[in-house]
C-alpha cells in the first residue's frame, strides 16, 4: 500500500499540556481514515499539524514522500480540508466556492458548478449567512472537493444533518473515495456513522494514537458473542456446558442464549443442538459496537 | 500571489454592503456640498473642512474591514495556510490588495468630487483640484500606513472588533498629538532632537505638499517606505507566532 500521509513520533504541547504524544500513524493512498476520539483529545491539534497551521515541537510529517518542509508545503496543495465553516457571510454559495477556486488558481471555471452541482447547491442563491447548518456542511464539502485533491480531511462533516443528509454525504465521500482514488481522513462525533464509512480507524485518547485498525479486523474485534434462538433453553445450556464445557453465556431478556466461547465455531453450535433435538431458530454472529469498542480501549465509560 | 490577489478582490467587490455604504456617503456628501455652497469651493475651506481629514476614517475603515477582518470572522485564514501559503505570503498579498483597493477608492473620491461639483455648479476650478488632490495623496499615504500599523494587532490579537477600533482610534488625531506630545517631552527631545517631523502624518503631509508643488520629495518617500517595512516587519513575526484560531 502506498503511504500517502505518515505521522512519525509527532509531540505538541501547549506550555504544560501535551496535546499530541508521541503520535505514529499511517494513511495509505485510498483510505477512508476515520479519526475516533472524544474532546479534547488531540484530533483538531494532529489536523492542524497536517495542514500545518502549527508547528510541531518534535517529530516528523510526510505527505505524499515530501518530508522538506518546501516539499511538504508543495504537497499540501494536494490536500484539501473542511473545518467548521470558512465562508463568507455576504457572499453566496457560487461566489464563496469561486473564491477559493481563484485563490487555488484552478483555471478551468466549471469547476465550480460541477462541486456545487454535486452538493445539491447550484441553485442557492441567497447568502451564506442563511443557510442552515445542513447547507453550511454541504458547501464545506463542496469547497473540500474543488480541484479533486488527492486527500481531503473532514472534521465532523455531518454535524447538524438530518438523516437523508447523512446517508447523502456518507455517498460522496464513498464515491470520491472510489471513483477519484481521493483519501479521507475523517472525525466525527457520530461513531456509528464513521463504522459504516472507513476503512481504518485511529483511536486517540489525551493526545495519544491507542490504535490504528483497518475495518476488516475492527469487524473480527468486535464480534463478541454468538446469539442463540432455541425452543429448549435449559436443554441446550445443560448441551453447552456438557459436551462443549462452554461456561461464558447468559440469558438476554429475549430469552436467548449469549454464548461468548465459539465465535469463530457456529457450525458446532448448530449440530450439537440439532443432533440432540433442540430446534435452533437462531444463530447469529453479536458484535459490539464502534463506540463500545472505544470506550473499552479507552477504559470505560468513566473515562469518557 | 496573482490567484489569492484576484480571489481577494472578486470577493470584495462582490460584497453589497461596501456598495450601499460608499452610495450613502456620497449621497450624504451631495447634501452637505447642496447645504455648504458656494463657501465649500473655497480651497481654504477644503483644507480646513473636517469631512477630507476623516477620509482614511470614512473610506480607509470599511475598507480595511473587508480586506481584514471578513477573513477573521469568516475563519478563512486556515484553510489558505492549510493550501501551503505562509503567512507572510497572506499579509503580503494583504497589503498589495489593500494599496490597491485604497487607490482605486480615493480615485473614486477624486471623480467623484469634481462630478458632483460640476454636476451642482459649485463653481470648481484648477486650485481647489490642486488642493483636493494634494489631501487624496496625504489621504492615500495615511490609510495605507494605519492599515499596515494596525494589522500588528489585527494578527496578534485576531479579535475583528478590537482590530476595527484600533484602526479608528489610530486614524483620529487623538493618537497622532499624544504621539506629538510625548516626542516633545524634554525627556525624548533632549536625546534625541525634533523628531515630531518623523511621525507618520507629518511624513505623509510633506510628501502630498511636495507634489502639489510638482516636486518628488525622495526623502518623505523613503521615511515613508521605511514606516511600511518595519510595520511589515513586525506583523509578519507577530503573524508566525499567534496561532490561527478555528
């Protein structure tokens, strides 16, 4: 896989606070990196580094092989980001993404109504400052997209959206990311939003990387039970616990059994049950998650 | 420099308010010309007339809120920093914006004075230009430097509302004599001499009277140039140490 941003050792501290710590992390060409962590915990500061905005006290930043800091400035032109709103208030949707589309010095002027016409905004014509918030993520995202930039990071992009512009956003970026190879590195609050987008995930917590997982393996993480739907439940545990010496389930309030042993072995389950006549209804495979995932990485909820 | 340039300038020339704001004052200006004629073609009174010696205040202050504090309120700093500008590149492109915009405005002002007397029959003639345009170029100088003395706290502070009345504080003379008043102190003139020829005002007002003469006074120039060069000097490392806000 190509590495198209990588953070090595990177430390930030504001007097006595260390925002970021010693922070490693990786972005291939053509993730969709979901950055997981609760206020405070350094996402904004390690965006900010990235776009840099701010220096960093120690550690390293390459983006696309560029590692000079000329390079690196070279590099950013490629990257593209969407932070609360950067818009001007007096200006419309067309006039604000035609701003930054001179200021990029794209030259081809249809760029700006194909973002627009992609975000659904090509026919507002009032000004910025009246656009409710859903218009206002929807013209972030649109300005991100200019040019078609090779990374585009977003912060919180579905903040204050209603479902069906959720389900929208969650498109594009999954269609940019396909048919334009563009990565994203993306926060949110809205964890179960963030699951059904990226492909890796970085936990940070007090301003340190916990993990960095791809989806694939967060899925194998994450699947913790097997849910088990019978017409016998005290037949099929006394089965369980005798033949299979399973001892890690429990009785949910749906009468089922939740087996914690076996995960990877349900066909097991299934001719135990069968071959000694208890009907199975159902078996499935119960996972936990993203943010129950976090907040056991992170150490309970009274961490966070 | 040419994109960011070109952007800064469709966006403020796309912005309404500036319009309807220049509407109303020349509209104001048109009663206070109908209300003062015929005293107001007098040279002597232009020069005395308070409404000339507030033009950096007039024109220079929405000017400068568009070209600087928009970009504060609206957070536009960071997404430029973040397309791999420095910000020494942002206040340069600032300031070449902001001597553009202010020429092309006092040119306004300039056509749009000798219109409207033409218009009203003031009875205008080649010495009241002479005296109008002399002020234009004091007024020019001054508003191009208050800009630049200010952006120090416009980027230190990055408060749209405090950089906005520290451009008007420094535009009213209020600064300028307490300026004065210290440089006269026998505590800095028995050091280092006069310097009251060195403020800005006074810099400015030599170099629009040297013109008005047909003279080029090289030296108010380059005491001039020297003013922009440290006040640049000192906002770009005051910029590269303050943090963007977002």
């Amino acid at each position: 896989m190509n590495k198209i941003i990588e953070i090595k050792d990177i430390t930030k501290k504001y007097k006595s606070i260390t925002a970021v710590d010693k922070v490693n992390l990786t972005v291939n060409k053509g993730d969709i990196y979901g950055l997981v962590g609760k206020n405070g915990a350094g996402k904004t500061t390690l965006f900010k580094l990235i776009m840099g905005l701010i220096p960093q006290d120690s550690g390293q930043i390459i983006i696309e092989s560029s590692d000079s800091k000329k390079k690196i400035s070279l590099a950013r032109r490629k990257l593209s980001f969407m932070i609360g709103s950067s818009f001007f208030p007096y200006l419309s949707a067309h006039e604000n993404i035609e701003y930054y589309r001179r200021l990029k010095g794209i030259p081809n002027s249809d760029e700006t109504k194909r973002v627009l016409k992609m975000l659904k905004l090509d026919n507002v014509k009032k000004p910025f400052k009246h656009f409710s918030m859903g218009m206002k993520q929807r013209l972030g995202l649109a300005s991100a997209l200019l040019g078609s930039p090779d990374i585009i990071i977003l912060d919180e992009p579905v903040n204050g959206l209603d479902p069906e512009g959720i389900t929208e956003i969650r498109r594009i970026i999954k269609k940019m990311n396909k048919e334009h190879g563009i990565t994203f590195i993306i926060s949110s609050h809205i964890l179960s939003e963030l699951e059904l987008t990226a492909t890796k995930f970085g936990f940070i917590d007090h301003g340190k990387l916990l993990m960095e997982i791809s989806s694939e393996d967060l899925y194998q993480n994450t699947q913790k039970s097997l849910v088990l739907q019978v017409n016998d439940v005290q037949k099929a545990i006394i089965l369980l616990e005798t033949q299979l010496n399973a001892k890690n389930y429990k009785i949910n309030r749906f009468n089922e059994i939740e087996l914690h042993d076996f995960i990877e072995a349900p066909d097991k389950i299934s001719e135990l049950l069968m071959k000694n006549g208890v009907k199975l209804y159902k078996l499935e495979k119960k996972g936990m998650t993203l943010e129950n995932y976090y907040m056991e990485l992170i150490g309970g909820e009274q961490n966070a | 420099m040419h994109n960011y340039i070109r952007a800064e300038l469709y966006r403020i020339f796309h912005k309404k308010g500036l319009y309807i704001y220049f509407v109303i004052l020349s509209l104001l200006y048109v009663v206070s010309v109908l209300m003062r004629s015929p005293i107001f073609s007098s040279p002597v009174a232009v020069s005395d007339s308070y409404i000339f010696a507030l033009l950096p205040f007039f024109i220079g202050g929405p000017l400068f809120a568009s070209i600087y504090n928009d970009d504060l309120n609206a957070r536009t700093l960071p997404p430029i920093i973040g397309f791999g500008r420095s910000k020494v590149f942002i206040a340069l492109c600032k300031l070449l914006v902001t001597i553009v915009m202010v020429v092309l405005h006092y040119l306004l002002v300039f056509v749009g004075f000798c219109a409207i007397h033409l218009l009203l029959r003031t009875g205008i003639d080649h010495i009241l230009v002479s005296t109008i345009l002399e002020m234009l170029i004091e007024s020019i100088l001054l508003t191009i430097g208050f800009i630049l003395v200010t952006n120090i706290v416009t980027y230190g502070i990055q408060k749209p509302t405090f950089s906005i009345v520290a451009y008007l504080i420094l535009c009213m003379e209020l600064i300028s004599d307490m300026v004065k008043n210290i440089l006269q102190s026998s505590m800095i003139s028995n050091i280092f001499g006069d310097l009251t020829g060195y403020t800005l005002p006074r810099i400015a007002s030599r170099f629009s009277e040297g013109i008005a003469a047909s003279k080029f006074d090289a030296m108010a120039f380059i005491q001039y140039l020297i003013y922009l060069l440290v006040a640049f000097s000192i906002l770009s490392i005051v910029f590269n140490k303050k943090e963007l806000e977002f």
